[in-house]
C-alpha cells in the first residue's frame, strides 16, 4: 500500500463521532519517542494490517489550525500507523494539503497514511460531498470518511462516489483507498445489516459519542449498538475503529476493533498500552 500514489501524497473542540471529545486540542503526540521498538507489523500499510487481523493505531487531528508542522509531528511518531483528520465541521481542502505535507516529511516511500472526515452528506448535499471526495482523492489522500450517515439508500449514494477507484474492501483485498461510513443516529440502526451488506466500501463505524448525546446520555445503550455495529463489520470482513483512551485501548484491542484513534496529552500512554495488548 505504501508504493501508490506518490507523486502527491502517500493513500481516511467537536464532539467526535466515536466517543466525548468536549474540550480536546489539536495536540499531536509528542515524537520523543523515536527509540521505541518495532515489529514486523510497523512496516504494513493501513489496509495491510487490516487484512492481517491487525490492530492499526491512529491519531485524532481536531481544532485550528491544521499545519504543516502539525503532520511533521505525527510523522515523527513510530507508535502511529495514520492519522484521522476531522474536517466536519469546517471543510477546507487547504489543511487537508498541509497535513499531507507533513507527513510527506518521513519521505514519501513511507509517509503516513491520511483518513480525511467531511462534513455530513445530508447538510452538505450529494453533489457537494462528491465533489469533495473527489478532490481529496486528487490530493492523495488514503481515504475518505462520511459521518452521520442516515439510512442505507446514503450508505450506497457514499460508496457511488467511488467507481473506478480501487478501494479496499472484502471483495476487493487488493484494493488501497479507504471508504469509512458512520453510524451516529438511532434511526439509522434499522437498517444496519442492509448497510453492512452494501458491497465496494472498506470500514463501519459507530459514532458512539454522537449517539451516545443522541440517545439522551445513555451510554450503555450506546455500547450495545456499537458492538452490534462491530459484530456486522467482522462478519462482513470490514474494519471497525473506536477511539480509545489508556483506560480503554487494551479492551478495545481484545474487543477486535482493528482501528483505534487516541488524542490528547495522554495519547503516547494509550498507543504504548494498546500497541502492546495488540503484541506489536
């Protein structure tokens, strides 16, 4: 996976989707960590490690601004294999491109693989999620993220954007580009089986924060609906990510979410702990 592409880019505070962010920073791991050890895993791509059964570990970029030295930063950390950009709430293809040059830092034989979120299909209009998927593609980006999906009619409207390109999904193992849908309102869990059942897209994801506030606070509820979320996702052959703290990582990791995201002043803590509940 890390050969493609690379003429542009190596190829996926807000409430965050998949768990309670109030108040959280754009505060990138700190790199004093050059020296830790490495695995075999650490030289698989994203999707590599995916279709090894392997947990991938990334990092929540959130708040402003989005700086080149904000991907130089990640890049520098060993402990992470990608990094998650969130501009849902203010899409801006320009730090989108600034991220991406960061990580290009490492080189770009081996830069960072970039998840980029947009904004929510049903507030930005088809053509307009389109339109953007497409030109974070043309940026080189690794994948795309639709957050709040609302029914399974958007889930195939999403996964449409992207034919012709080579994404990675259980009918396509040697595909690239990662497709990731969000669920996050009650509604939608109606329709979970026919939306995991849609062929062409690469990860299911429940937005657990977003429906935890959705569900008035309830968030053992929450967790039941995302781990009904996860069980569909490994009977499909798909990938499912939660983000994680040092409280929960190695849980998350025992669980089988094969992506996690950390963020914060404690990520470092939370990516060592879950690196090695993970044996990497």
């Amino acid at each position: 996976m890390k050969d493609r592409h690379f003429f542009l880019v190596a190829l996926t505070c807000a409430l965050f989707s998949f768990t309670t962010l109030a108040g959280c920073a754009n505060v990138s791991p700190s790199a004093d960590i050059a020296t830790a050890a490495q695995g075999p895993a650490d030289d698989m791509g994203l999707v590599e490690l995916w279709a090894a059964d392997q947990t991938a570990f990334g990092y929540y970029v959130t708040g402003m601004p989005f700086t080149v030295e904000t991907g130089r930063d990640l890049a520098a950390n060993p402990l992470l294999d990608f990094a998650f950009l969130n501009l849902e709430q203010d899409y801006n293809i320009d730090s989108a491109r600034d991220i991406a040059e960061g990580l290009r830092s490492a080189g770009e034989d081996s830069a960072m693989e970039l998840l980029v979120r947009i904004p929510p299909m049903s507030e930005a209009g088809v053509e307009t999620s389109r339109a953007r998927a497409n030109e974070l593609l043309a940026l080189g980006v690794d994948g795309v993220v639709f957050p709040h999906v609302q029914s399974a009619e958007e889930a195939r409207m999403a996964v449409s954007f992207f034919e012709g390109v080579n994404v990675w999904s259980p009918a396509n193992p040697d595909g690239d580009i990662v497709v990731m849908l969000l669920l996050e309102s009650p509604d939608v869990f109606a329709e979970l089986e026919e939306i995991a059942n849609i062929p062409g897209y690469s990860s299911l994801v429940c937005g657990i924060g977003s429906l935890t506030s959705a569900l008035g606070g309830d968030r053992e509820a929450a967790e039941k609906l995302s781990m009904e979320v996860l069980a569909h996702s490994q009977r499909a052959g798909m990938a499912d990510l939660i983000t994680a703290d040092t409280e929960s990582v190695a849980r998350r990791v025992k669980q089988g979410f094969l992506a996690l995201l950390v963020y914060g002043s404690t990520a470092d803590e939370a990516l060592r702990l879950g690196r090695a509940a993970a044996g990497r």
